[in-house]
C-alpha cells in the first residue's frame, strides 16, 4: 500500500463551528492518520492515506462540513517529509502570523440542545446557557482570534469534569465547542429588584416569569445586549413601556415559542416561517391577522399592518416562554433612542433604572454588543431591514483587493466596513450616528474588527455631508475620500450583485448630499464603481424649516405643493393647526432661501400628510410604513401623468403634480385606500418609463433598485413586476439592508477606484 501525506490549508468560517470535530470525525471514519490544528489563517490538516482515500477525504471535507461552516478556500500539497502518525488527532493552535479566519455569527440554541433543555433527565436540563458545536454564542463573546475558550468572555468559567471529557471526547458532540458549559460549572442567572437588589427565590426563571404575568416590565441579558420584557396582551405594561422608554409609536419587536403562536397572531407564508425557525433568529415582519388587537395590545404597532415577531434566541428566552401565563412576549431593545445597547448589569441597572422594574440577568460578559437583525419577505425573497445578531459579521464580496479600505458609513442608520483581501467586513447596524455614545459604540466596534481581522487602515472613506460624525472616527494622516451618498447606495448594491461595468440604479431614499449643495434622495444615476452620473430625479421641491419639515410631514406636504399649486396652500393638510400653517406657508413666501430636496422618502411623507395618515414621524420612515399600510390591493389605476426630462435629457418624475393629483382625489372623497394605491402605482409607472427610455438611450439593460425607499413591499413589488416586463436584468440587495446600513461597503468600493484621486466629488 502506497501512503502519502498531504497538507490542506482551509480558510473561511471553519472556527468556532464544530469544523476541527467534524476533520477528526471524517479522518478517523477514513483511517486516516494525521492531525488538524487552528491557525490565524484558518484550519490546517495533515493526512496521512493512500491515494484514492485522500482524494474522497478531501472531497467531503468540500461538501459535507458542519451547518455553520462555509469555506472560501482550500489548498492541497503534498508534502514528501517522512511523518508516521499513528493515529489522527486534534492538536493546539497556532498563532502569530496575520488572521485571514472570518469571525463566525451567533445563532440560536440547535433542536438537539432544546430536546435535552427540556429533558428532566439530561444533566443539562434547564440550563439556560446550554449550547453545542452547532450551536450558541459566538461574535458576541469573542475578544480575538483564533476562537479558543480562553479568547472568549467564558474563560472565566473552569470546566466541571463532565464538561471537561465532553469537550475532550471527538465523539461527543460538543467537542471542542468553545462556550460549552453546564449547571455546575456555566454562568448562573440572578433576579434583580428595581434598586439592584437580588431576588432570593429558589426558582430565579420561575420568579421572573411571575413577574411578568403581573406586568413587570423586566430587563433581560440576552445574547449581544438587554432587552425590555413584559406581556404583550396588557394595555398597562405597554402604556408604561412606552411612556417609560419615551418611545411614541415606534412598533415594539415581539417573541413567541414557536411558529405556531406566531401564526395565531400574524399569517405566514412558508418562506416566513422558514426564516423565523432559521438559526439566525431575525425579528420577521409579517402580517398581523384581522382580529389581532382584539387579543394583543393595540400599543404594540400602532398604525400599521404588520407585527415583528421573532423565535426564541438564546434558552433563557425559551424558560421564559415555557409557562401558560402567557404565549406573547413583547422584546424590545433595552435603550433609550439615539444611545446603544445596555451589555453590562451594572450599566443596565443604572441606564434603565426609570424604565425596568426588576433585571434578569447573568454572570457572562457580552464582549460586542448586537441588536436583533430584522427580515421581511418582499417579492418572495427575504430581504434585510437591520443586520444584526445572526448575520454579521460575515463579509460581503469586493471581487477585487479592498485591503486596508476603510468605510466609516452615513449619518443615520449607520455601520463600519473594513476591507480584507477581496471581502468586505460589513459591521452589525450601530444605530444613529449623530450621538456621542454611539458614536463611541462605532469606534470600539471599527477598532476591534480591525484588531481582530489584522487590518491596518490605508484609506477611510466618509459622507459628503459636512455634518457626518462618523469622519471623526479616521486616523490622522492616513488618506480620506468623500463619497457622494447615493453612489455608496448605488454601488453597495452593484457590489453584491457583482456588477462592474455602467449600470442604472434606481436610488429612492431619505436625504443625503448631493454634489449640487441640494439635498438628494430620488436618483436614476448611471453609476460604475468609479464614478456617476445624475440621469433622473424627482423635482426638487422646498423643505420648509430644514430637518422640521422630516419631523412634521404635514411641512413637507406644503413646500411640495408651494411653487406650483401655492392657490391650496390653505386647502392642503385641513388638520393643520392654523398657526402652524400659517408660519410655515410665510417661510416658503419669505423669500429667505431654502434647502431643496428630491428626495423619495420626503415625497411619500408628504403624500402620508395630505391624506392624513400621519401627522408626526416618531420613528424613521413612519409616514411611509403606514402609507403602505393603508393600500388598497384592488386598485390597479394610476394618475395619468407624463414624466419630463430636462434640456440636460435627465428624467424627472414630477412630485408635485402627483401630490395635486392625491389632493383633488382627497376633494372629491375618494377611499384614502385607494389614493394611497394610486399615489404608489403613478410613483411606478414613472419610474418605469423613465428607466426604460434611460435604458435604450444608453444602452444598458442592468438595473439596479436601491435606497430606503426600497423596504417597501408595495413600492419593490411592483417596480419589479413592471420592469421585469421590459425584459430588463433587475438586481436589488439580499446580504445588505438597502438602508444607509450598506453605505459604508459601498464607499469602500468607490474608494478602491478612487484611490489614487486626491478629490472625489461624484
Ligand atoms: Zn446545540
Ligand atoms: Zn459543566
Ligand atoms: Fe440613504
């Protein structure tokens, strides 16, 4: 018998997955000798075999490695040293050269963990840190790589000796699980009074969920943060939440058992119902079922259709939901707007001290902090709204070097990306970057996901706008480059479709900066990865009173309507308060001169106005979420209006006349149902006719559909359905939020192809 020996390299998320166990597992069934070990590069194998049984060995390692694996690589040499193993085994790793590994997401508690979870018998049975090599804490518990128990917050616990011959036994599945912990050795849960005082009782999870029957709102240490508890179905604990948490409407994110209490609740497709058993745990939107708020709080969504639910995450969240107390939690993120996540008990216990009224929590570190990621299945396909715990941090494709390129992202909604070989680390959604404490958030987590990949920054990449924090976070003296906000969109989008050349995008969005000192945020750019031009737009119309005319939707309804309908000024918005119209309407005569903006969200705010849908945004994108809410499915029609272009040949879809359109409908008392089906079915037939007269002029069939405006079911559907009929290749985002959270990847892209350019200006 022939035996040879080969040396495979493997790199992508093959640590803290199970990936050494499963090599172990898979050599010792061939016979193979020889040993596997982590590096900072990824995982190595020395095998020792004959010819044929190395070839099928290194076959299955590509195919069948564990759920939580992916490899991007795998290298094979043979290698002609005269080793005599005799037998295969694991062996310790090794560190200091430059990590390439890719730091692997957390996920939910596995079936095989929730069975013995719920098993009287298992020696693990109601241990709510229960956790496997499939299974459990990951990102948020890592300080370094490689991902060892001593570079993790649970190095602190020394394993009992049950623990200790699990993780050592190649056929126990946990072996080498990294966090793996028991009832005698892990972290213990304690109960908390409103001052920080312990709870003695017997039964901390049996206490906590009494708590809650009597509607205690309770902060509980979850995975990457805390979270705001209490029963879904009281009108009481929700009027407390939201008058403790000074949040107004914004809809609170809900936690049930299993799929089948969602489904008494909201109407699920399968898809959904895939995506909510998925081990990622994303908050799902779905549609609430009609009869809902006769059993849940109407508090907990106000105004709109649709519920966020999610599965539990982590086995705390399933003792809390073993009772027939209740079967509904809500689960909110446990923060004030505009600060980050509470992670630590004594900061929860001070930050939340006006909000909890008691605090369930633990004795585990989270290292980095994590929001929920949020999901919703638009166009059949599950589209990311917030990318969070579950899926961050793995990288996004660059499909070139980015190394070193550093994206510090937009204003609102933000996150950091970090450029490695041909990936690009897109960091978890970090909030609103205009505070100081998230701002601090943003830099420990650009920090350490420069730290713990090994990059050094070559060149930061910010925000046009001159307000933008995030450009405070670069180095001094390294290079920086001011990308225009909805080329990022644009070309984020392009990226992880894998487009190069010229393509049309679509960017309807919020606000961001335009190269003419207007505000933009209703684009048709002819867009590559260097560069853009501006092909169409919506008309630019006056903001009355800046950022207050976001605020107030009934503002922005005005300034549409002023320059060219100024004779409604006193019919538009009738539940207008009549000094406040006033004011407003003397600013756009004053004369004083304005900001301008084309923007796409504001316009669907100002349609929200006039049919008085909302009158407040309370949350970002309110008017528009609840305007989609209201639209009616059977209505087909659209507003007969033509779309212009400039003597420049640039599209221009004509906000305002749309706007007159919703009005005089609103005059002759048609069913705002059916205004708000017509305002988004002209919003559609305008984009298609400018998209396919910008298409044949420039002979490009690539169209990419981009920006905020895009979460929208209604608005992506049906640009979809129409664009798709004129034979056009349509790519929108599936790894990234089409919201300001992918801007920083794509201006680390633009920043790779204006590397050399002192000024980019679009
Ligand atoms: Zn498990
Ligand atoms: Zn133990
Ligand atoms: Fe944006």
């Amino acid at each position: 018998m022939n035996i040879k020996s080969i040396f495979i390299k493997i790199n992508g998320t093959v640590q803290g997955v199970g990936f050494r166990p499963f090599v172990f597992r898979l050599a010792t069934s061939f016979k193979i000798t020889g040993k596997v070990w982590n590096t900072e590069q990824g995982v190595s194998i020395l095998a020792q075999g004959t010819d044929e049984i190395l070839t099928s060995f290194v076959e299955q390692l590509k195919t069948s490695g564990p759920p939580l694996s992916s490899i991007k690589e795998i290298t094979v040499e043979s290698d002609i040293s005269d080793y005599n193993y005799s037998d295969f085994s694991i062996v310790k790793s090794t560190g200091g050269g430059k990590p390439q590994v890719d730091i692997t997401r957390d996920t939910a508690p596995c079936s095989h963990c929730i069975s013995e979870l719920n098993n009287p018998a298992d020696r693990r049975y109601h241990h709510p840190f229960i956790n496997c090599t499939d299974c459990g804490p990951r990102f948020t518990i890592i300080k370094s790589l490689p991902y060892d128990r001593k570079e993790t917050t649970m190095a602190e616990f020394a394993l009992c000796k049950e623990c200790s011959e699990e993780f050592t036994d190649p056929s126990n599945r946990r072996f080498h699980a990294q966090p793996v912990c028991c009832n005698k050795c892990g972290p213990v849960l304690s109960l908390h009074d409103v001052d920080g005082k312990q709870i003695d009782s017997g039964n901390t999870v049996a206490e906590a969920i009494k708590l809650l029957a009597d509607n205690a709102i309770i902060a509980i240490k979850g995975l990457g943060g805390f979270h705001l508890a209490c029963r879904a179905d009281s009108d009481k604990a929700l009027n407390l939440l939201r008058s403790r948490k000074g949040r107004e409407e914004k809809p609170f994110a809900l936690m049930v058992k299993d799929s089948f209490i969602a489904e008494k609740y909201t109407i699920i497709s399968d898809k959904e119902k895939k995506l909510l058993e998925s081990c990622e745990r994303p908050v799902v939107i779905l549609q609430k079922r009609d009869a809902v708020e006769n059993i849940l709080s109407p508090l907990i969504a106000p105004g709109i259709n649709t519920l966020g639910i999610m599965l539990p995450s982590t086995p705390l969240h399933y003792l809390l939901l073993d009772t027939d107390k209740y079967d509904i939690l809500v689960m909110t993120s446990a923060n004030y707007t505009s600060e980050p996540l509470c992670s630590e008990n004594e900061d929860a216990m001070i930050r939340l001290h006006t909000i909890a009224d008691a605090y369930l929590v633990h004795n585990r570190r989270i290292h980095i902090r994590i929001d929920d990621s949020i999901v919703r299945v638009i166009d059949n396909s599950p589209v990311i709204i917030r990318r969070a715990r579950g899926y961050a941090p793995s990288p996004v494709p660059a499909d070139t070097s980015v190394e070193g390129i550093i994206g510090l992202g937009g204003i609102m909604k933000s996150t950091v990306a970090v450029g490695r070989g041909e990936s690009c680390y897109v960091s978890h959604y970090l909030g609103d970057a205009s505070s100081i404490p998230v701002l601090n958030n943003y830099e420990q987590v650009l920090r350490h996901t420069m730290d713990i990949l090994g990059v050094k920054p070559r060149v930061y990449a910010h925000d046009l706008h001159p307000g933008a924090l995030t450009a405070n976070l670069a180095d001094k003296g390294v290079p920086v480059i001011k990308v225009q906000h909805h080329h990022a969109h644009a070309v984020a989008c392009m990226g992880e479709n894998h487009l190069k050349g010229k393509t049309i995008c679509v960017v309807y969005d919020g606000l961001g900066m335009g190269t003419d000192g207007t505000i933009w945020g209703g684009e048709i750019l002819l867009a590559d990865r260097k560069s853009f031009e501006r092909i169409g737009y919506c008309k630019p119309v006056p903001m009355p009173g800046g950022d207050a005319a976001t605020l107030f939707p009934g503002r922005m309804a005005l300034g549409a309507l002023f320059n060219d309908y100024r004779q409604y000024s006193d019919t538009v918005c009738g539940w207008m308060d009549e000094s406040e119209r006033r004011a407003v309407i003397s600013i756009l005569e004053s004369g004083i001169p304005l900001p301008y903006t084309s923007s796409m969200g504001r316009l669907f705010d100002a349609c929200a106005a006039i049919l008085d849908i909302n009158r407040k945004q309370t949350y970002e994108g309110q008017p528009a979420i609840e305007l989609e809410s209201i639209v009616s499915k059977k209505e087909f029609a659209s507003y007969d209006i033509q779309v212009d272009f400039d003597i420049s040949g640039r599209g221009i879809i004509n906000g305002p006349k749309i706007l007159f359109y919703v009005l005089m409908d609103l005059i002759n008392n048609i069913d705002p149902a059916l205004i708000a089906a017509r305002f988004h079915n002209t919003i559609v037939a305008n984009t298609v006719s400018i998209v396919t007269q910008l298409a044949e002029k420039y002979d490009i069939n690539s169209v990419c559909l981009c920006g905020g405006c895009f979460q929208n079911k209604v608005l992506f559907e049906n640009c979809v359905s129409e664009l798709k009929k004129k034979e056009l290749h349509l790519y929108s985002h599936h790894l990234l939020s089409s919201g300001d959270e992918c801007i920083s990847y794509g201006q680390v892209l633009i920043a790779k192809e204006n590397i050399n350019v002192s000024c980019y200006t679009g």
